[in-house]
C-alpha cells in the first residue's frame, strides 16, 4: 500500500463510511434514476475520494500519482480485453466459433449441457490460466449451443463463468494464482494444494447442481428443433469445417505452453481473419478489418444476430473506459488511506480463525467493489489482515487460500470490475442476470467460511507450535 506523507492524517473510519455511503449514493442515483452510464459514475466518484483526500491535506499530485498507479496496475488487464475483442470478431467471421457451435449442437445432449460447459471451460482455463481466454472461445461457444437448445442465457453463462473461474483460480498458469501466492509469501504448489481443500468439493457440488438442473428442468422445456434450426442456418451463413477448429486449438495448445497471453490472443485473431478470408469469401480487406469493428451479418435468423453480430476491438473501447476509471478510484482510496483505515478496524475485530477468514474475504470484495480489479482485491485481501494471521499463529497459507476466495472468485460478481464486465461483454448477459448462476463461486465462499469457523484445515505455525498440542479448539463463534 502506499504510504502517507507525514503531514497528512488516515481517514477516520466515519469518514471512510461516509465516503461509502456516498458511492453507493452516486452508482444508485447515476444508473438507476438517471440512467447515466456507469462510467460517469464511476469518474464522478474519483472527485468525492480526492475530497477526503484534501480534507485531509494530500496534494493533488499525490492523488493524481495514486489515480495512475492504480491504472497502470490493471492495463494488462485492458490489453488482454481489446485484443479478446478483435479475436471474438474473427473467430465468428472467419467460422471457427460457428464450427464450434455446430459440432457441438451435433453430438451434446441438451440435458448434460450445462454439466458439459461447466466442465469444459473448467478444463479450457485449468489449461491455459485465463477466465478471460476460456470465455471469450469456449464460452463463447457453449452460449451458442445453450441458446440453441433454448436453456436460458443466464444459467448457460453461470455454468461458463463458474468452470471459466476454476482454472483462473486453481492453475499454475493463472496470473492471479501466482501473484497471490507472491503476496502472501506462499510457494505456489503449496497455495494450490490449500485450495483444493475448497475448490475440490465446490467443484463437485457444483457439478451436482448443474447436472439435477440439467435432468429436472431442461428435460421439460427443451425444443431440440431449435437447435436443428440453428445447425441449418450456421450451414447457410458459414463454411463448417472440423479444419476451422485448429485455430481454436492451436490458441489453447500455446497458453497451454505459458506463452504470454496478448500475443498469443492476437495470433489467433490473425487467424480468424486468415479463415474469414480463406474459408468465407470475406475480402482480405474487410478481414482485417472485422478485428477493429467486430463480425456483422444480415439474417432473418434471430439466432445468428443475437449470438454473431458481436466482437471487435471497438466493442470493448466502453468497457475499456469504465475498467481505467474502476481502477483509478482504487489507486486514490490507497493513495488518500482508505484502505490502510479499513485495515486497521479489521485487525482489532479479527481475533479467530472465523472472523479472520471473513475478514480476508471482505477485504477482497472491497478490493473488487471499489477498487474494480481482480489485482486490486487479492492486494487488499492479503494486505488487510496478513498481520493478524501472523500474529495469531497461522499458518500463511490459510491466508492465501482466503484471499483467492474473497478476491479472485469475487471479482465477475460486481459489475463494474474487470471481470464482470469482460463475462457481461463477451456473453452477452448482465452481471445481476447471470450473478444466481455462480454456484461454484458461492460455493467456494461458502466453504471457506465454514471451514474459518469451524477451524477446519486451520494450519499453525512454528510460532504458534504450543497450540497444536493443547485440545483442538471448538468451533469458533461470530
């Protein structure tokens, strides 16, 4: 966190409460009683925080330095989303996501769908490390075939952000596992082998969930002719061939490797516009272009213009706007002390496993809520309580555990971080519309919390070794 001059004072927490209050007041009344964008929103809400900060006699310099720190933190986030944009225009132009959607119509049974999206996006990001990768292709993908099989957007797109997030969670190629495990001073091994104590059992639950949906209440509603429908109008508008599926492959198989993630992105959008171009009919011209302004085509199938007609860079400059404002507004509340205050009333009330545990995880949700980035929260999460694990004796491990529970898993819940926003954009379906799909995220909330409270896999350490051997405490109580 970033550090205070001398001449200046932490806020109280009744003003960090009333600044709050305040953004809560701005979103609400901009969004919903005046229907402002939220990006307005946000940018309004910067100026409330750099009031505090002169009330309590920061430079506007140093403000303006945290505004930008706290941008800079999140652009590998924003160039990830811009070049997804121009991938998802060319893999729909150029027939690949279509192919994909085909194939897939001709052998998923619609009432294991939801089991097998689930599944599949949770082995796709488990693979390369990127929610954002797995549901810009295969979700994109499986929100085609759920369509066509008319299960509800929503639900197909909580079963796509729940397995797209196992991996973002879980893989040693995640960027958010790693830093977490940097932050916390935990080996990476060690901080996945503590997360499998949650992840393991949400991911069976959740696959549970999806499957009794699949069989209780797909079964009666499901009209197969739809995707028949679908299947003949994809063969009408596009090329289907299982060659346009190794673009996909090819793009898997390199972040799979651990290649950088914006590149690889991008030399999967040359090849989208390489099949536009190729495989199409699309002059070469308009296939470079389509990566820019994004896949359009003219249809009397409502199918192919509600899920096809998306995508470019230019799809994504909105989203790109209120993620560098989400961010900014995190960088002020660490530069004027917002978060060190909240910090400091967490290390006085976390006194147990339990409430520690809760602790963490708020903190990775005020990460998410007011600083609108997944890095933002797991910084918050670890930071916030890392000296009351140490303190209390246990073990750092636990502690990274729970900031991936409270920040990571966090993150596509609040609509204006840059996950939910990217799951919103790339799928199609609002953050509140999907947010009762998220099984494996609550469930991972959950679990965590009972096991802080039940002092279940509550490791201790060497300074605390007197502990193990005196009887095993009871649960722990609010």
């Amino acid at each position: 966190m970033s550090a205070i001059k001398a001449s200046a004072r932490l806020p109280s927490m009744t003003e960090v409460l009333a600044v709050m209050i305040g953004f809560i007041a701005i979103m609400f009344l901009s969004i919903n009683v005046l229907g402002l964008p939220i990006q307005l929103a946000l940018f309004a809400s910067w100026f409330l925080v750099m009031a505090l900060g002169l009330k309590l006699k920061i430079s506007y310099d140093d403000m303006q330095k945290g505004l930008i720190d706290g941008i800079h933190n999140g652009m590998e986030a924003v160039l990830v989303l811009t070049t997804v944009g121009a991938l998802i225009g060319t893999w729909i132009a150029g027939g690949i996501v279509p192919s994909i959607i085909y194939y897939g119509l001709m052998v998923m049974n619609p009432q294991i769908f939801l089991l097998a999206a689930f599944v599949i996006c949770a082995l796709t990001s488990l693979a390369t490390g990127t929610s954002f990768g797995t549901a810009g292709t295969a979700g994109v993908a499986m929100m085609g075939i759920g369509h066509s099989f008319g299960i509800p957007l929503p639900l197909v797109a909580g079963a796509v952000i729940s397995g797209a997030y196992v991996g973002d969670k879980m893989s040693p190629l995640s960027d958010t596992t790693v830093m977490t495990a940097s932050l916390c001073k935990v080996s990476l091994v060690d901080h996945i082998r503590s997360m499998m104590l949650v992840s393991a059992p949400a991911i069976l639950i959740a696959s549970i969930l999806f499957v009794v949906v699949g069989f209780f209440y797909i079964s009666g509603d499901v009209d197969t002719s739809r995707a028949t429908m679908a299947m003949q109008a994809l063969e009408n508008h596009f090329t289907i061939s299982p060659w346009l599926l190794m673009p996909a492959v090819i793009v898997i198989a390199l972040l799979t490797r651990r290649f950088p993630a914006i590149p690889v992105i991008t030399f999967g959008a040359v090849l989208g516009s390489l099949c536009a171009w190729w495989a199409q009919g699309v002059g070469p011209i308009d296939a470079i272009r389509i990566a820019y302004v994004g896949n359009a085509i003219q249809s009397d199938v409502e199918f192919l213009n509600t899920l096809l007609n998306r995508g470019g860079i230019e799809s994504m400059l909105s989203v790109v706007a209120l993620i560098l404002f989400a961010l900014g507004l995190g960088g002020l509340m660490d530069r004027v002390g917002i978060l060190k205050t909240i910090s400091n009333g967490f290390l006085r009330w976390a006194n147990n496993p339990g409430r520690l545990t809760l602790s963490t995880m708020l903190g990775g949700f005020f990460g998410n809520f007011f600083g609108g980035a997944a890095y933002v929260s797991l910084i918050t999460a670890s930071t916030i309580t890392e000296k009351s694990y140490d303190d209390q004796g246990i073990d750092r491990r636990v502690l990274s555990r729970n900031a991936e529970a409270g920040g990571t898993v966090t993150t596509p819940m609040v609509p204006w971080t840059d996950g939910g926003v990217f799951m919103a954009t790339t799928l199609g379906v609002s953050t509140m519309a999907y947010l009762p799909f998220l099984w494996y995220h609550m469930l991972v909330i959950a679990i965590s919390l009972f096991y802080g409270y039940a002092n279940i896999a509550i490791w201790r350490t060497k300074v605390d070794q007197d502990s193990i051997d005196q009887p095993s405490p009871q649960p722990a109580s609010f």
